[in-house]
C-alpha cells in the first residue's frame, strides 16, 4: 500500500502569494512617493501641544510631527514607511526635513518652544549636522528653544555616539527629550550616562492608567526614575479627564495627548493669537 503524500503546503510552494505579493507592491509604491515628496521637499509639520499638568491652559512647549504629502497633497501615513526607512537614507532625509521646518517654525516665532523627533542614525549624517549648525547660526535664541527628541529605541543603538552629542548641544542650550520612555527596559543601565533633559514616558502606560493598577505601578516607577536622575517628566496619550487627574497626582510635570489637542498643521501659537484679536 503506498504511503499517502499530502499535497505540499501554499506557504512552501515557492510561490508567493497573491495579498503578499500585493502588499510588497503597496510598499515599494509608498518608499517610491516618500522619495518623490523629499526630492520635491513635499513635507509639512503637524504641531501638538504639550502642556503644565497643573496648569494646563498653559503650553509647555509643542511637538512637531512631520508628515510627508503625495502628489496630490494628502498625507502619506507614516506608520506605512517610518518602519522601513529607519535604517535607510530616505530615514536621514526625512530627519533633514523636519529638522529644518522645526528651525524655520522656530526662526519665524520668537517665542515657540518645539520639539523635533529624530533618530540616533542622523548624529552622522553629514546633510543632518550641516542643517543644524545652519539653524543655529541663523538665530542664537533657537538653541535653547529647541528640544530634540530621541527614541529609547534608538538611543541604545549607539549609545556613546548620543551621549557625545548631547553633552556638546546641551552646552549650546539644546535640550534633549528620551522618547516612549519605558517601551524598552534596556535604557535603565544607560540613563544615568545620557542626562536627558525630558523623559516621555511611553503612552502604553498612560492609557487608562487611572482604573489599571499594573499601569498605575509601572507609571509611578518611571515617575520616580525621571525624578531619582532629575528629569522633566511627559507624559504621552493623555486621553481623558481621570488619567490626567491620576497622572497629575503622582507628580508628571506636563501632559500630551488628545485630550488636550490634536496634531494641526496650522500654527496653534498662531490660530489663537488671531482668536484674542477678533
């Protein structure tokens, strides 16, 4: 009697299949319309506040967030390419890019303090530096209005290049901000060697952390870590009344999230100046 062969798996066939094959077209199209936005410097920044815990009609400082526009204006959802350009020289670029719209932001408004997110990879790049040594020349007060934000993440990649950096840019004035503090636990042994200015702590643990009480512990540490090393504490997707009361009460110095402003591309700083005077 012959042993029955089951036919060979779809998986296993050689083939690819037909939604992989899609979704490999669907990203090799978006990388292709990301490069195409940088070559025609098709970028704009989104601003969201960040705001006093206990003063919260006050805005500490904003965040910008870029975002990259297709041909037709519309923006290119970054979750469908940040991922992949990470590594790459587009990822430098689009650092490049927002780096200089958050100078210009800050050139043209006196009084904006912002942040701009970048990665650990752009401390290298040659077009990254030159368009921040251009910004800071260009005006003396933007150094101390400027916040660069790091991502834990990224951060550990390379961690005697960053602490280099920041010990020559906080002498500048520059402030530096470890982004989604606490998504990756390995920054404990090294937070002591970055002194970062503002800790951001990871909004995993804000939402819903006032009826959750493993959230509740786990923020309270971070709280106390950011305190222990002296560091400013933010903390991110501030979604609701009750989570900014809890976080407020165990000492988080600012607050972001929706509950207090989603990110607009048109100027808030601006927008509610106009509004005072109509």
């Amino acid at each position: 009697m012959t042993a029955f062969s089951p036919p060979p798996h779809p998986a296993s066939d050689g083939l690819e299949s037909p939604f992989a094959a899609a979704e490999d077209l669907r990203s090799r199209e978006t990388l292709r319309m990301v490069r195409a936005a940088l070559d025609d410097r098709r970028a704009m920044l989104a601003f969201q506040p960040v705001v006093q815990a206990r003063m919260t009609n006050r805005t500490a400082f904003y965040e910008g967030f870029i975002r990259v526009l297709d041909e037709q204006g519309r923006i290119l959802p970054a979750r469908d390419f940040m991922h992949a350009v990470e590594t790459t020289e587009t990822g430098r670029r689009i650092d490049c890019l927002a780096l200089e719209l958050g100078l210009a932001a800050l050139s043209d408004e006196p009084g904006l303090r912002l942040s701009v997110n970048m990665s650990a990879r752009s401390i290298g790049y040659p077009s990254w530096l030159a368009t921040l040594e251009r910004g800071l020349r260009g005006d003396p007060t933007i150094a101390e209005r400027l916040i660069l934000e790091i991502t834990e993440s990224s951060a550990m990649l390379m961690p005697d290049l960053v602490t280099v950096f920041m010990a020559e840019m906080q002498g500048r004035g520059i402030c530096f901000a470890l982004d989604d503090f606490g998504a990756g636990f390995t920054a404990f042994r090294h937070l002591k060697e970055f002194y970062f200015d503002i800790i951001k702590i990871d909004g995993a643990f804000i939402r819903g952390v006032s009826d959750q009480p493993d959230n509740q512990v786990l923020a309270q540490a971070l709280v106390s870590i950011a305190r222990h090393f002296d560091m400013f504490t933010v903390a991110e997707a501030v979604e609701n009344a009750e989570d900014a009361r809890y976080l407020v009460d165990i000492g988080v110095d600012c607050l972001q999230g929706y509950y207090y402003g989603v990110p607009t591309t048109d100027a808030p700083w601006k927008t509610s100046r106009l509004a005072k005077m109509a």
